[in-house]
C-alpha cells in the first residue's frame, strides 16, 4: 500500500467499514517469492478462514476524459500485476483468489442510482468498487500498450467478469467431494 495514493486509502475505509480483516502490504521494495522477485499486492484481505485474497487497487475517475466525449469505465493495467497476484494467489493456496480492484471516483455531475451495490463514500467523495477476478482477466485481456506493458479487457468482456468488490469477500461455494 502507498500511503500518499487516496484510492487506496478509500479501499481500506471500504475494508474497515465492513470489519474485514486485512494486511496493507509495503510496496517500497519488491518481494521475494521463491527464486525470483514478484510486485506486492496492496493488500492481503481475509474475508473469513476459507476465503483470502490478494488485490491490487486501481484507481479511475468516471467519467474519463474531456468533457463531451464518450465515457468508458476504464479497466486497464499493467501484465506485471497480472502475473504477480496470480503468483501469490497460487503461493497462498487454494482459498486464495488473485483480485484487480478497480476504484472509480465518480466525478459530479454523475449520479449512480441509490441501491448501487459498493457505492460508498469518503470524505464527502462517492466512489464505485469493482471487482475482477485475475483468472479470468487473464484470459480475456489484450495489450493496451506494448511500450508501457499494459493490458484492458474489451468492453463486452469487462462487462462479463466485473462484479461489485463485496462478491469477492464472500467464502466460494465448494462443491461436495
């Protein structure tokens, strides 16, 4: 966790309001994970004893980009978060789930219907919280840019696999062995 970056500040009062137990990790230096060194997740939530995860927080503004022009909800970030909360997803076990947080600061004079599911506010500031699971992030993304190394799911996919944040922190339903 960065402590000057106010999405994530807005993620752990998300957390603390829920009474979610959590770890914000220090991402100033990078992190050993066997052999080879992997980017942190910003945090570590344990949901319950059989539902951990790992998340990297992204922060947007919505609507995006001059006033006028189309809006889209952005979804874009960089393969080495990716792979690094896949890693440590797989490294924690199979009650771990590797999540992308996408936090967007929904700017005036957009209004979100009341009801909205993970729509909270901060400082007199209204923010939405989604979620992506890496799994299927992976398998749906595309390159946004190769100089930059960053990846997005098209439209209809991020449709497709985003949820509010709190389906993440429920326990998955495992089937009967």
């Amino acid at each position: 966790m960065i402590r000057s970056n106010p999405y994530e500040a807005v993620f752990e009062a998300y957390l603390r309001e829920r009474r979610l137990g959590y770890i914000a990790v220090d991402e100033a230096k990078r992190t050993l994970l066997g052999e080879t060194d992997v980017k942190s997740p910003d945090f570590v939530v344990l949901a319950s004893p059989d539902c951990k995860l790992v998340v990297d927080v992204k922060g947007r503004k919505f609507p995006s980009g001059k006033a006028g022009s189309p809006s889209s909800w952005q979804c874009w970030t960089e393969e080495e978060d990716v792979d690094g909360l896949s890693r440590w997803a797989a490294h924690f076990g199979p009650n771990c789930r590797a999540v992308l947080a996408f936090l967007y600061h929904i700017q005036p004079p957009y209004v979100l219907p009341a009801g909205t599911p993970d729509y909270f506010r901060f400082k007199d500031q209204r923010y939405l919280l989604r979620g992506v699971d890496v799994a299927d992030y992976r398998e749906h993304m595309r390159v946004r840019s190769q100089r930059w190394h960053t990846v997005h799911l098209p439209s209809a996919a991020f449709r497709l696999c985003v949820k509010p944040f709190s389906h993440f922190v429920v326990p998955p339903v495992h089937a009967p062995a």
